[in-house]
C-alpha cells in the first residue's frame, strides 16, 4: 500500500516494474501478504471504514471555518482523515489531495498525524450512496473579491469537460475552480494540453454564479457569438461552386484529439441561402499567420477543397488547390478526406464519449479507492494474520519473470 513505501511524507512515485527492493512482512493470511518498507513497529492502528462514514455534519459548515482532522491513510495523490466536525457530532472520511497541502506537509505527513484544515466542497459518492468532504489546508481566496479581467493563479486540479470544450479544472484557492478550455489556453493552435499539478496564471473571461472562465490568450476579452449552424445540412450547393471561390467562414471549435489531426471546425454560409453548416479546416489546409493568431470567433476566408454529399462530408483550405494540365481541379483527397473526416466526426458525440468517460473515472474518488483496498471480509483483514503469518520477517521482494 501506498502508506507503507515510506517512514514519512507521502510518495511521490510507485516503484518500477522489475526493481528490487528489501521489505518486511507486515501481515498475512490466506488471500494476501501485506508487505511495509517503513522501519519500527509493526502495529498499526484499526482502519477507518470509510464507506459507513458520511459528511452529514458538515453541511452546513461554511468553509471558512477550520476543524481537526488526523491522518488514516495515504495515497499517491493525497491523504484520507477522519475529520471532527467542530460544532460536535459524527466524524467524517475527508480527503485532503496535494494541491491542498501546507508548505512542507507531503515530506512529514505520517499516519496518526493531526492536522487542521477546512471545508471546500461536500462531494457526492454515487457508488456507494454517501457523501465524503475535500478539504483543504490553505486559506480561502474570496471568490466574491476575483472580478473579470483579474489575474489569478493556480493549480491544475482535474482534466474534463464543460459542455463541450475540452480543458483544466484549475484551484484557485476558492470554493469554485476556475474552468480553462483548451481553446483559451494560449494565442494561436494548435495548443498544448496542459496536465495535472501544471502551475497556471490567468485571466477571468467569465464569471457567474456557476462557472468561472479563464483565458491565457493575450488581448480584448470580448468574445464574438457564434453563428447557428445545422451540421446535417444537404452540401449539394457547395458541389456545383467554383473551387476559386472564397466564403466567410467563422472558427466555431479548434480540436486536438490524442493520436488524430488537429483541425478546425469552420461555420460556413450555404450558396444561396442564409443558413450556415460546418466545415473542416485541418492544419495543414490553414496559412501560418491565421494558425498563430485564431481564437473561437474569428472570422476568415475559406475555399472548398473537397465536397461529398454522401458519406457527408465537407473539408475546407485556405491555399491554393492544385489543378491538372488542362486547368481542372485534382480528385485525388479521398484518403485525406476519410482521414480528416474520421479525425473530426461527428463532434457532439465526441464531446458526449469524452464527457462519460471522464465522469465514469472522475466517480471513482480517492476514498472509494482506498476503501475497496481495505474492504476485505474480516477473515482477510490483514491485522489478524493466519497462524501461518510471521509478521517482522525479512522478505525480498522481486517481481515475477516473464515467462
């Protein structure tokens, strides 16, 4: 277990595959060898059981108000409490993760420590039906103080969807992350993603009573309104159109899924009509100075490179077209089309399969974790070992050849 890697202070990488490492069996029995590389006794205090331990007393504890919790387990990326609610009543599972460490606590923290802390949110287990505390070490920042426009800083918290951009939940030190779309995340594309622990510094773009917006781009922080687009509109008029012909075009999306061409998603208008659809503008297709300098909203020229009506599909450029010796247009973009087109289809049911996966990981909390590590029958507890258990004995532990 992750408590058991160290003396103290909470590890910051598992070991590798294949290293040799020199170990003590802490307990055993039939199921399970349960091993420590900590030095000292070999007692451990009883577990927490975190499933049958809610948040119910804290509810309505405003979170500027600090109470005392101790230390029962670790994970790679935190530490579990037992909190004590400071007005009386059942103590509560509290995760404590390290964005929301004091300085210098992730290299002392031990099991059995006391420590201060308080509310930031009361989160909800659905699969175990109960609510758990996140909590914190740092003093509030006072979101009713952040206003648009102002500079702020923080941690990346999580990686996930708001409706559909794609970006980082990032800590403010409030009870409201800040949202950074990936889109808003520098000048120009494609951008980088940013990860998990990543330090970031930005502007307030939005801010109601549900959301907090943030942007790293430079410049106004008034954003255009998108035109209303129909993604499955007939293409046949863009068949008929000279392929020197220039359209407005307006930058509704900018993509970079994992393993798959960056592309641009344009809102095109319709020959001959007042309604718009959607194109694809792939990076290679998009001129260097629009690709250091687009944001969702801009507006540009684009000439239609390759039209389909069926399987639909509608793949834009901004360069000149090749022609063939007698002047006609090349038709040779069926593999790019298909590889364009499947880099970019259908990019509501993206943002819906990205949305669940993350949903479907982000329900898997901390405490579910380490309670699913802990929840064996009482007859595989390894704080009662079988006769057969030598606790204290020295073992060398070494992973399994590859056969």
């Amino acid at each position: 277990r992750a408590r058991e890697l160290q003396d103290e202070g909470i590890p910051t990488e598992v070991p590798p595959v294949g290293e040799k490492m020199s170990v003590r069996v802490l307990s055993k029995n039939q199921t399970y060898i349960w091993l420590t590389r900590r030095s000292g006794d070999l007692e451990r205090p009883p577990m927490m059981d975190h499933l049958h331990l809610t948040a119910t007393s804290f509810e309505g504890l405003p979170t500027t108000k600090w109470f005392d919790a101790e230390v029962v387990d670790m994970t790679l990326s935190g530490v579990i409490l037992r909190a004590m609610p400071p007005e009386g009543g059942e103590p509560a599972a509290a995760y404590l993760d390290q964005l929301n460490f004091a300085a210098d606590f992730g290299k002392k923290a031990k099991l059995g420590d006391k420590v201060r802390v308080r509310k930031k949110k009361v989160k909800h287990d659905a699969k175990n039906h109960r609510d758990f505390l996140i909590v914190s070490m740092r003093e509030e920042v006072n979101l009713e103080s952040i206003n648009v426009g102002d500079t702020v800083s923080g941690t990346v918290a999580r990686v996930d969807w708001l409706k559909q951009s794609s970006g980082v939940f990032v800590d403010l030190g409030t009870n409201m992350d800040g949202f950074l779309s990936d889109e808003e995340s520098t000048d120009g594309f494609p951008f980088k993603r940013l990860g998990l622990g990543d330090y970031v510094t930005a502007r307030v773009l939005v801010k109601d009573s549900t959301m907090l917006s943030l942007t790293r781009r430079s410049g106004d922080l008034a954003r255009s309104t998108p035109p209303v687009v129909d993604s499955q509109a007939d293409l046949s008029p863009f068949a008929t159109v000279s392929r020197n012909e220039w359209f407005d075009g307006q930058v509704l999306h900018m993509r970079r899924p994992k393993g798959r061409s960056a592309f641009i998603l344009v809102a095109v208008q319709l020959p001959g009509t007042t309604a718009y659809t959607t194109g694809f503008l792939s990076v290679q297709d998009a001129t260097n100075p629009f690709l250091n300098e687009v944001s969702v909203g801009m507006t540009t020229k684009v000439r239609i490179k390759k039209v389909r009506i069926e399987p639909r599909r509608l793949l834009l450029t901004m360069k000149e077209l090749e022609s063939n010796s007698d002047g006609t247009q090349e038709n040779n973009l069926v593999e790019e089309a298909t590889s364009v087109s499947e880099s970019a289809h259908d990019l509501s049911t993206e943002a819906t399969i990205e949305e669940t996966t993350s949903t479907s990981e982000s329900s898997q909390t901390p405490l579910t974790e380490a309670a699913s590590e802990e929840a064996l029958p009482a007859s595989e507890s390894p704080r009662t070992p079988s006769a057969e258990g030598v606790p204290g004995e020295a073992a060398e532990a070494k992973a399994p050849e590859k056969k």
